[in-house]
C-alpha cells in the first residue's frame, strides 16, 4: 500500500510538472513575445515556478517537509559557498571551453544582451525561477519519493536524472544527454560533497545557467 501511493505522488506529480512544462512552451512561443517587457519579466518566473506547484502541493498533502527533501538549516553559508562553487567549476569545464575553442554556437542560448539590468534580471531568473524549480522537482521530490520506493541511492539517482534529461525533451538530443549527466553529477556531489544540500545544487544550477548567457555576450 505505501508503495503504491509513493507510485501514484510520482506519478502525479511528474506528470504535472511535464504537462505545465508543455503549457509553458507552447505559451512563451504563441503569447509571450507579444506582451509589455515587464509583463513578459513576470510572467517568465511566474509560469516557471507554476511547474512545481504540483510536486509542491504532494508534498504538503503527504506531510513531508523540506529537510525530507534535503535541504537544511544547518552551515547555511557553507552551503551557498558550496553551490557557487560548484557553479562556477562546471561552467569553467563544460561550457567556457566551447566558447573559447569557437564552439561557443552549440550553448549559445539566443539571450544576447545589452543592459546590466538584463544581466541582474537574468541570475533572478536562473536562480530563482528555473534552478529553484527544476531542483526541488528532481533532487527534492522526485528523489526522496523514489528513494523511499526503491530503497536505493543508486536507483534513486539515475531514475531521478534520467527524468531530469527527459524534463528537456523539448530541446535537442544532445541537452537531453547533458542534462541527464548533470543530474547525476548533481546528485554525486549532494552525496560526497560535505555540507552539499538541495540548496546548494539550487545555487549551483543556476550560476551554471547565468554563466552560459555571460558566455553567450563575452564571446558571440
């Protein structure tokens, strides 16, 4: 019976999280371009974090809190100077390579800036939107409840990272592999690395995330 139920918060949950996912695409490609700058600012963080609003609402439905989903309250600086860290280490390996090589069109994410605001406004929604959303949603829930499933780490991290890099079907082949390979390097470190938490890989995600666009500006 537990199991069963841990199946149905999977299930129901990771569904939500695909199906807004799809909402989302199809909206910034139809609607979004169209509304006011700020407008469009907005409802970007907003409708991101609407992804987790399922997995969330499971969560509070089945009693669990965030510590169950590791995040912690203990070293709260160690953690986020962990998570930049690790940030700034995967960017200065996966992506500034392509950049200075002259390969820099395969990351190039389209955000060409101008303004310092752009950039500011950019860490907000890298952080705070997409790393937020996208971690507790694969490190969180996803990996707690197929933890308490299977009652392995193992399992639990490469289901929880192949569905991360499914979560980016919607772009190439290629970032669904590389994302799935971050999640399980995501999932390592939180278990190696001590004082690395879901906020860490929080923090950690998004600055990787914010360093492609500074990439993108520096050398495209």
């Amino acid at each position: 019976m537990k199991k069963r139920k841990l199946l149905v918060e999977m299930i129901t949950g990771i569904g939500w999280s695909m199906l807004a996912l799809w909402g989302v695409v199809c909206f910034n490609r139809f609607v979004l371009m169209k509304l006011p700058l700020l407008s469009r600012m907005t409802l970007s963080i907003t409708l991101y974090l609407c992804m987790a609003a399922g997995p969330l609402l499971i969560m509070l439905l089945a009693g669990d809190t965030l510590s169950d989903y590791l995040f912690s309250r203990e070293r709260i600086g160690a953690q986020i100077l962990i998570g930049i860290g690790i940030g700034i280490v995967m960017s200065l390996v996966l992506t500034l390579p392509l950049f200075v090589t002259g390969h820099g069109e395969w990351s190039d994410n389209g955000k060409h800036y101008y303004f310092w605001w752009q950039f500011l406004y950019e860490l907000v929604y890298c952080v705070g939107a997409v790393a937020l959303t996208e971690e507790f949603i694969f490190r969180g829930f996803l990996y707690q409840k197929l933890h308490a499933f299977s009652g392995s780490h193992l399992a639990a991290i490469l289901a929880s990272s192949v569905a991360f890099g499914l979560f980016h079907i919607f772009g190439s082949p290629v970032q669904v592999v590389m994302t799935t390979l971050i999640g399980l390097g995501f999932c390592l470190m939180r278990r190696r690395v001590k004082s690395c938490t879901t906020l860490s890989l929080v923090i950690a995600h998004g600055i990787y995330d914010f360093l492609i666009t500074v990439w993108v500006n520096v050398f495209l």
